[in-house]
C-alpha cells in the first residue's frame, strides 16, 4: 500500500486517451502541432489571462528555467528553507543562473511571510560585495503541505513588488491548493503578482509533462531560448501539449486533485495528535510514536521517514489514485 509519493501515481485515462489519439499520423514539429497552438488559449481561459505556456519534462526544469528568466548570475532567489528548489534540485537553480544563490528563511508550516523574510533578510546589505535578491519564491502548495491562502500571496506579492523582485511559484501540487481553495486560479498566480508558474501534472495525473505558464511578456522569449538550450523542446511536442489540454478539459486536474486531498483529509481525521501540521492538500506529516513506523511498515503501509534519525517523523502521500481501500487500512491502523 503506496503512500511514498504521487510520484508514483499512474497517468490517468484521460491523459492517456489523448496521447493515444495524437499519435496516429504525421504532424508539425516542435510547438507546431494543432495541439500545442492550443495551449495559450485554453489556460488563459483558465486563468483568466492571457498567458504563455511552455512545456517542459521536469517540474525541476520548469523551476530551474523560470529563475534563470528572472536572477542574474550575481543574483538571489529568496525561498523558504524546506522548498524544493533548496533540498531536492540537486542545484539545478544554481546551475541554470549562472550561480546565482538561494537564501533562505523560515516559515511555519511551510509558509512564509514578509515579516520572516526581513527577518531571515536582516543582515543583508544588498551593497556590491554581496548577491543582488532579484525573485521570492514560493511553494503552492508548500512541502509541509499546507497552502497559502489569497491574502497571505497577495501581502508576500506586495512585499516583493515592493522590492523589485520577481515573483515565482513552484506549484507541483497547485492543483491540489486550488481544490483545497476553492479559488479562482488566478486569484492565487497572476493577480496576486505572480510572473511564472511551474505548472505540476505528472503528481495529479499526467505523464511527463509539466508547464511554464508565464504571465509576464518581457520573459517570454528568453525562456523560448532557454527552453530550447536546456533541451526541454521535444520535437514531437504534441505529446506534452496533449497530455496538459487533457488535465484541463472537463476539470481533471481539479477531480483528480480534490480527491487526493480528500483521501488526506480521511487520513488526518484518524492520526489525532501525531499530526505536525495542517493538512491541506495531499500530503501529511505525522510525529509517531517508538515503534509505530515499524508496525505500519509490518502491515504493508509504504512511506518515508522524515526529518532526522530516529525522529519517528513520517510523511504520507496520498495520490488522484490511491485505492479507496488502502486509505481505508491506514486509516484504521492510525486510529
């Protein structure tokens, strides 16, 4: 019973049924297909603004390229201490900036706040001996799995503005903080002043597709660029495109992720006070007690330990698929 990662979910039908249907005969390379013409239209529609979207392979491609756009070598990135781009990105950031670091500051949670942004911030001259911050970014929804709800974005987005900075979100799991919200999806990227999104699918459902979906124009051609220097520009890119059209058409991502939060939420219910943190979208973070995460392993449950040796701490998964009746037995199990 599986509940390492949505990493490890299947593609759903519907994502699979639209590759199938893209594959018989020829078509135009690149983004040249019908399918990939498609793509600003339809998640403009989404979120109600005209936007770009750019597919990529990875979400580590799509947040790598993103900073790239918007940091300088001599550059910073201010990111919270446990996002992905610091812990699981093998320096990728770095890498496609030229160098350019990541500072980091705390938040409870998962989530930052301007207030702990100065204070991570507080020795930081800025002057010519040390990095140029140039972009905040944040995780939707964040990696202790809790979401940022409009108005805290909107107050972080403020901050940034107000800085000069960029604004980015890895949102892996944005479609699990949507159906958690209950928002419009631009009332947490674009009007909250978000410039790219990293679009996730492949967590919810998809394949082997992610997005770039980027609301500033003036970036738009260097990521083009980069993209392509990145080799993230498959020459048969109605496979991506088709895969993303598919998520969007009749709501998938939202299905999909409503109910992976659902399944979490069951989940939360049971596990009392071992949760160390709100669960808001799919993921939870339980502290369990000597020997609980030998008994569980015992049963069959899958999982991985969190934070330090011999912590007890443990994280569960639980994807757009996980069966009913493995939630279930965890469920019981914990309780």
């Amino acid at each position: 019973m599986n509940f390492l990662s949505d990493n490890s979910a299947a593609a759903c039908p519907e994502v699979l049924a639209a590759v199938a249907r893209a594959g018989p005969g020829t078509s135009a390379g690149y983004d040249g297909d019908d399918w990939s013409r498609q793509l600003d239209a339809v998640f403009g529609n989404v979120f109600g603004k005209p936007c770009t979207v750019l597919p990529v392979s990875t979400g580590t491609a799509a947040n790598a390229l993103a900073l790239a756009a918007m940091v300088p070598g001599y550059g910073a990135v201010v990111c919270h201490e446990e996002a992905h781009i610091h812990v699981d990105e093998c320096g990728a950031p770095e890498f496609f900036t030229g160098g350019a670091k990541l500072l980091l500051a705390r938040g409870e949670a998962g989530r930052l706040t301007p207030e702990g942004i100065t204070a991570a911030l507080a020795s930081h001259r800025g002057d010519v001996h040390q990095v140029q911050i140039k972009a905040l970014s944040l995780t939707q929804a964040t990696e202790c799995g809790t979401v940022y709800a409009p108005d805290a974005l909107a107050a972080l987005g403020e901050h940034a503005r107000a800085k000069g900075w960029r604004l980015h979100m890895d949102g892996a799991r944005f479609a699990n903080a949507v159906a958690k919200l209950g928002c419009h999806p631009g009332d947490i990227t674009w009007r909250v002043g978000v410039d790219v999104l990293s679009f996730g699918a492949i967590k919810n459902g998809g394949l082997s597709a992610e997005a770039l979906v980027v609301f500033a124009p003036e970036l738009v051609d260097e990521l083009r660029f980069r993209r392509k220097r990145a080799g993230q520009m498959p020459s048969k890119g109605r496979f991506q495109a088709t895969q993303l059209l598919a998520m969007l058409a009749d709501d998938v991502w939202l299905r999909n992720a409503g109910r992976a939060n659902a399944g979490a939420a069951r989940l939360a219910a049971a596990a009392g006070n071992r949760l160390m943190h709100p669960v808001e979208a799919n993921a939870l973070f339980l502290k369990l007690r000597p020997g609980e995460p030998e008994r569980l392993r015992a049963q069959g449950f899958g999982f991985y330990d969190w934070g330090d040796a011999g912590s007890n701490e443990a994280r569960f998964v639980i994807a757009w698929d996980t069966p009913e009746a493995d939630i279930a037995a965890l469920a019981a199990a914990l309780a």
